[in-house]
C-alpha cells in the first residue's frame, strides 16, 4: 500500500459527482478512461471564467478581454510545464486529441507527405490516432503501415525496425493503450523514428492522467492530449509540437486571431501558436483546464502514478479469480485500464447489467476495432480506474460481475 493513500482517497469529497446515485444505487464510476469526474475547484473554475472574466481574448483593451487574455495565457505556461516543453509558443489549445491529430494530418501531412511514402501506426491506436493518417494516405497516395504486437500484447519494437525505411515520413504511436492499458516505450519508438529521418506523433490521452511526461525527454516531435481525460473539462485538448516543425508548417483552419496583416492581395500569418488557433478558442475552458492541472499538482503526479499502480496491482488478481472472466492486458508498464470478456456473455449486456448496479463501466470496441481484430475479439468491458477509486469499489465490481453474469449466461 502506497504511503498517503488514505490521503490520496480522501480527495474523493473533492469530487461532487461521486456523491450521486444510478438506479437507487450509490455510484461506482470505473470510466476514467472515457472521461474522468471533475473536482470542485474545476467547476467553480469554470463557472468564474463566465461570471467574472466573461471576455472574448486577445480581442479588447477593456478589462475584461484582459483579464481573460491573462488567464488564458498563463493556462499556456502550465501546460509547457506539465509536458516539460521547451516554450510556451509551442502549445497548442485545440479541442481534444482528435483536433490535435487532424491539424498535424492536414497542415503537416498535406505537406510533406506524398505519392511513394510512408506513415506507420500501430494496432494499439485509438482510431483518432488512425483513421486521419489512413485518410491522408488515400488522399495523397501515400501508404499506411500498421506495425504489430508482440504476443505479449506489448508492440514489436523490431518489427517496427524493420518497416521504417528512408520513406517512411511519419510514425503516430500512442503513448498508452486505451483498451489494454499497455504503456509504449515511446522514447525507443522516436529513436527507431529519428534513425530514418521520420517524425513522430505521441497521442498521450491514457497517459498525461497518470504518468508524469517530458517531451523533451521522449525525444518526440507532436505530443497531444485532451482535457476533459485529465480532470478538466470537454471541449479543450493541447497540442505541442517542436517550434522549428511548427514554424515551418501553414494554417489548417483560418479566420480571426491567426492573421497579423490582411490584405485583398494576400494575408500574413501570426506566428504559432496563434497561427493555429483560428477564431474564440474555448475560453472558460481553457481556463478551467488549468484549474485541473493546479490540482494534479497539488495531489501531486508521482504520488498518483504510485497510488494508481497499487490499485492495479491489487484489481488484477481479483478479476483473474472470477470465474470465466479473462483479462486483456499485456506484459510490462500499465496504465490503470483494464478490459475482459466474459464467457457466454456479450460486452454490452455485462456493462448493462453493471449499470443497474450502480457500476459504470464501458463496453464496446472503444474505437479500437484493429487491436480488437489483432485480438480476435469482438469487443469487450473495460474498467479504468483513478487514484480515489477504493479497493472496496473493486471488490464491488467484482461480486457484481459474478452475479450477473450467472443471470445472463
């Protein structure tokens, strides 16, 4: 047992969501993964960004547009930290990871990328970080290279070796799996990257809420992630890149707050990040956004990732004891996500059934369908946990899915 986890689960009260109940049942919620509750101080947060500084940014010399130009910016900085990012100019606030990753496809990829050359993936992708490289491939006659895993579950980091060559342009890899928890090393996979001259995209969206990350340290180019996984709020994700790379690459949206010069013969363009950040961004929530991270830091990120780690180590053995239930988890690093299947019974009838119970989980194929394929299940339950989730929530799971699933089968 971790050191302070009576103190790291006590942070439950700060969590007003958690107080509810589902169907006359008080609240089990094991769906971090989809979305993670928002503590208190994100919501008043929020709310004061529309109450007191209810102004659009970078727009007005009047106090509020100020106030909230600042507050905005200074959202810039707390994220450069959290990323351990050389500058602030090169964050990035997009709506989520899904953005994050579009915007790198259409202004990097529309770029550099051509006829004869190469992106790889891997199975473990979310398909935010696969269908918009497999649509950029089509469109630019380029081809789409899926890298494999180990039977281990882990990716095959000398299959992906072999599969780079001198076209290969750019390699996206998650950082951690969303459906079996598996943390990549990324920093071997930038390295095997850099070796053929190729770039690398992190979509860090299971990681950021539970490991401490350092781009600078990964040796990555583009790294994104979204708010609303990371005790925040919806609609306002991050994406860094390298300044150099960012310098270099043209708008994917334009409209006001990216331009500095507009002319009926031509328009210049801010330099990033506001190049990229065309229009009102989600003001409130940026803000907000900052918020989560404050908390994070208060919590404090190592004594989660420990906490988090304890909870798995104890949740895994308990769900491998349930009859007919078998795990979906690989060797190695994990971040706490953890999927199954039950005999007899179908994914969505099993989450139904836990529902009922007051246990929210998901399942599905939680948009994952090529590592579903490489697994050859047609979907599964995943529960996903957070460092105030309780060993008694787990031991509830567990008794909950040996009940029903005697009813189902």
């Amino acid at each position: 047992m971790p050191q302070g986890q009576q103190r790291l689960q006590a942070r439950r009260a700060d969590f007003p969501a958690l107080r509810q109940t589902v169907h006359g049942r008080p609240l089990i919620y094991l769906d971090h993964a989809s979305t993670s509750q928002k503590p208190q101080v994100v919501l008043d947060r929020l709310l004061s960004a529309y109450v007191e500084r209810c102004g659009n940014v970078h727009r007005a010399v009047h106090w509020l547009s100020q106030a909230a130009t600042h507050d905005v910016e200074a959202v810039r900085d707390k994220v450069r930290g959290l990323l351990g990012a050389p500058s602030r100019d090169e964050v990035i606030f997009t709506r989520g990871t899904t953005e994050s990753v579009n915007l790198v496809a259409h202004s990097l990829g529309e770029q550099r990328i051509g006829p004869g050359d190469e992106v790889i993936v891997t199975t473990l992708e979310h398909h935010s970080n696969f269908v918009p490289w497999q649509v950029l491939c089509q469109t630019r006659g380029a081809r789409l290279i899926v890298a494999p895993l180990l039977p281990t579950g882990q990716l095959d980091l000398d299959a992906l070796g072999r599969l780079l060559s001198p076209r290969t342009k750019l390699v996206a890899c998650t950082h951690a799996s969303n459906v079996t928890g598996t943390v990549v090393d990324v920093r071997a996979v930038c390295r095997l990257a850099q070796q053929v001259g190729a770039l690398t995209l992190i979509d860090g969206a299971q990681a950021v809420p539970h490991l401490p990350v350092d781009v600078q340290a990964l040796g990555c180019d583009f790294y994104c992630f979204s708010g609303h996984k990371l005790l925040g709020p919806w609609g306002v994700g991050v994406l860094w890149g390298r300044s150099e790379l960012l310098a270099t690459m043209p708008p994917c949206q334009t409209g006001g707050g990216m331009v500095s010069t507009v002319r009926a013969e031509m328009t210049e363009f801010q330099p990033p990040p506001q190049r990229f950040e065309a229009g009102t961004p989600a003001v409130a929530e940026i803000i907000a956004l900052g918020a989560a991270i404050d908390y994070l830091h208060e919590v404090g990120i190592e004594a989660i990732a420990q906490q988090e780690a304890w909870l798995l180590a104890e949740t895994l053995p308990r769900l491998r004891a349930v009859d007919g239930l078998r795990l979906l988890v690989a060797e190695g690093p994990q971040v706490p996500v953890i999927s199954f299947v039950m005999d007899g019974v179908h994914p969505h009838d099993l989450g139904t059934a836990l529902d009922l119970e007051g246990i929210a989980v998901r399942a599905g194929l939680h948009c994952a369908e090529p590592l579903f394929s490489a697994l050859g299940v047609h979907g599964s339950v995943r529960a996903s946990l957070s460092f105030y989730n309780t060993i008694e929530e787990v031991d509830a799971l567990c008794a909950a899915i040996r009940q029903v699933s005697k009813l189902l089968r």
